[in-house]
C-alpha cells in the first residue's frame, strides 16, 4: 500500500544548512535518487561536504524537511553573462518520501526564487527520458519538452537517454 502524501503544511522548504549534509547524503544515497541523477553511488559525507564548500554564489540550494529530518533537494543555478535571464536546476527526495509532496514542495519554492527574487526568464533542466514520474512533475508546472539526448549518461550498466525541458516566462 503506498503511502499518504504529505500534508504541505508539514513540509518545511529552507536553505541548505553545513549540518544538513549527512541527512542530505542519506537522501542522495537512495538507490532511486541517485539513479535519476548524474550522481554516483556511496557518496560519502566528507566528500558532499567538500562539494558543498566549492558552492558558486550563483547556485542556491533548498532542503525540503519533514519531521526535522532533510528528505530532498534542490539546486537552482542562475548563469550569467548573455545566459542571465536563465537558470536550471536539478533535485532529488529521499526513496522513502518520492511521490509524496516534497519534490512539488521544492519545486514550488525554487520557482518562486527564479521569477519573483532572480527575474528568470527561462528555467531548464534535464530528466531522464525513463523518469514518468518526474517528467509528470515538471510538465505539471509549465516545463515543456524541448529535445531528447542520446545515449546522455551511463546509468546501470547501459546508456539512457534524456529529455530536455524548458520554462519559459516572458
């Protein structure tokens, strides 16, 4: 039986914290959360927190947290130059807590930031072409499909393709 959804008032969406990187680690470290990344398996905590330190000022990092504990996040990365209208992002949720609010919750929270606090114009991202769920999400929230990439990654022991997606606001 899977589980209820969460209540958003029970979702807490912050910034990312230095005493957030082992929860944070946990989270990444599911199976089905780094697989629908570019992130690799059994990541260590020291070696997310020297990742974390590099942050460029132009990265903004969300935790969604429930319960005091951080179950998901979010990179939104503003470019510059003659890309400054743009930005993409990527995310995960913790196994236990996907398709339960959190990655809704996150997103909402990161587009609020790109059109009302960055003044984004163009949000973009890529998903694998075999995450239904996620690609539902995304088009949920006005992303559309832009292209699909090839042979984009090596996950599992074969190649998988990607979609992109885009935003726009004009």
């Amino acid at each position: 039986m899977p589980e209820p959804p969460i209540r958003k008032a029970d979702i807490l969406i912050r910034a990312l914290e230095p005493g957030d990187i082992p929860e944070l680690t946990e989270a990444w470290n599911q199976p089905n959360a780094y697989a629908g990344t570019l992130q690799l398996p059994y990541t260590s905590v020291d070696a997310r927190q020297k990742r974390t330190a590099s942050t460029p000022a132009t990265l903004t990092r969300l935790v969604a947290v429930i319960e005091g504990k951080v179950i998901g996040c979010l990179g939104l990365e503003r470019f510059e130059n003659r890309r400054s209208h743009a930005g993409q992002f990527g995310m995960a949720v913790h196994d236990a807590y996907a398709g339960r609010g959190a990655g809704s919750a996150l997103l909402a929270a990161a587009l609020d930031l790109a059109d009302n606090w960055f003044n984004l114009r163009r949000l973009e991202l890529s998903v694998y072409a075999d995450n239904v769920r996620a690609i539902g999400l995304y088009e949920r929230f006005g992303f559309e499909r832009e292209g699909l990439l090839r042979a984009y990654a090596w996950r599992g022991g074969a190649f998988v393709d990607a979609l992109t997606m885009a935003r726009l606001r004009l």
